[in-house]
C-alpha cells in the first residue's frame, strides 16, 4: 500500500480544514516545497495536493505552488479541487502531474468525465466524498444524489481505474478511520482504492494494509506529528 501525504493549498500556504468547514482552517506552512522536502526525506514516493480555493469556484490559483513542487522533488504528484473542464485536466497534465482528480464534475458532467477518462486514462482519478452515506460536492458544501455505492458502481463501470475514497465525518477529526468502509469497497471493487480521511495513527495504517488497499492519505496526523511518516511508509509497505 503507498502513503500519499497530504498538502491542502490556499494562498500558497499549505493549511488543513476540520472536516472540510473552510472557517476552521489551520495554517501549517507558508512554503509547501519544504514540506513536500520533507515528505521525500521521511521515504515518500507520492504526493497528495488539493488546491482548496480551486475546490470553491473550479479555478487553478495555486498551479504555480504545484509546479514548484513538481519542479523541486520527485513524486508522484496527484492533484485535485476544482477540475471541471478538459482545459483544466490538460493544464495539470501539462504542469507535470502524474493524476488528476474529478470531484464535483465528476457527479455532475458526465460528458467530460467520459471524455477526460478516454482521453487521459489512468492520469484520472475520481475523488469519493462521503457524507452520511452519499456523495458530496462543491467541495463538500452539498450533497448529491448519489449513494456512495451506486456511484462507485458506475465509476468501475465507465473505467476509471482509481478511487480516492473520504469520510468526510472522519477527515482532519483525529479519531481514525472508516475501515469498515474500506473493507466494503475493497471487497467490491476491483479498482485503486485509496482511503482518506482520519488515518491518524500506526494502526490505521496497519489495518488498511491488510485490506490489501492501494494507498493511503495522511494529512492532519502529519502535520500535529500525531504519526511518523517514515513508519508509515513502512509499515504499508
């Protein structure tokens, strides 16, 4: 299983909201690259970004942070907030991103889901938001339609090959995650699943691990050093 550490971006700063309510929101670090520094010390391979104002109003105001921090290290970099046109999608994969991530759009345009999934393959990836059993958007601010069930259902079936899965009742709230969750997902979906979401101590990761899921996000343990990384790192592998 990978770690993918988490920087969340507004302003450039690196900070982290509590359950995705953006009055509640801590700044970590004014330079991104020197965490994503760290991140590469501490044996990551991969990198989680999620541009939170792009998240609000489906604009890239921190590519050029993004880009430094593609420039300056060397992970693999998965991006998301925010991506609701081709253009979008093409601006990251131009920057150097490795994985773009469909949230909102990914519910509501199903036109460029499907074209940006035939056109960029496994460089898509649909992030799942999770709230009281369906799937939330405009960055987390409302519910859809959706179970979280059918719309996986229907992701797997239109190809997408990566889900990165959230419990938003979990995220940032320092008290575990849904591995309960996960086990369904996993036990269902032949696909990518990444967890998200409350992964807050050594063994979370142990647990996720022996899902046999394909990654993990560690975001606020992290960050309030409630996790070593590096043991992280280890113990998913």
């Amino acid at each position: 299983m990978l770690i993918f550490p988490a920087i969340d971006l507004v302003d450039g700063k690196a900070v982290r909201l509590l359950k995705g309510d953006y009055d509640k929101m801590t700044v970590y670090s004014e330079n991104p690259l020197e965490i994503a520094h760290d991140f590469e010390n501490q044996g990551a391979k991969c990198i989680h970004i999620v541009d939170l104002e792009g998240a609000k109003d489906g604009t890239t105001p921190n590519l050029q942070t993004i880009k430094t921090i593609i420039e300056g290290t060397d992970l693999f970099t998965e991006v998301g907030g925010g991506i609701r046109s081709i253009q979008t999608v093409e601006k990251y994969i131009g920057a150097g991103v490795d994985r773009v991530i469909l949230g909102t759009s990914a519910v509501t345009d199903s036109e460029f889901l499907l074209e940006a999934v035939s056109k960029y393959k496994d460089k898509i990836a649909v992030g799942v938001d999770i709230k009281d059993g369906f799937v939330a958007v405009k960055g987390w601010t409302q519910k859809s339609e959706y179970s979280f069930m059918d719309f996986c259902e229907k992701m797997v079936s239109i190809g997408v090959k990566t889900l990165i899965c959230t419990d938003i009742s979990k995220d940032g709230a320092m008290q575990g995650t849904n591995h309960e969750l996960y086990k369904i997902l996993s036990e269902k979906f032949d696909v990518n699943i990444t967890a998200s979401g409350g992964v807050s101590s050594i063994e979370d990761v142990k647990r996720l691990r022996e899902l046999d899921l394909y990654g993990a996000i560690i975001g606020k343990a992290y960050y309030t050093n409630a996790i070593s990384l590096k043991e992280a790192i280890e113990v998913a592998k």
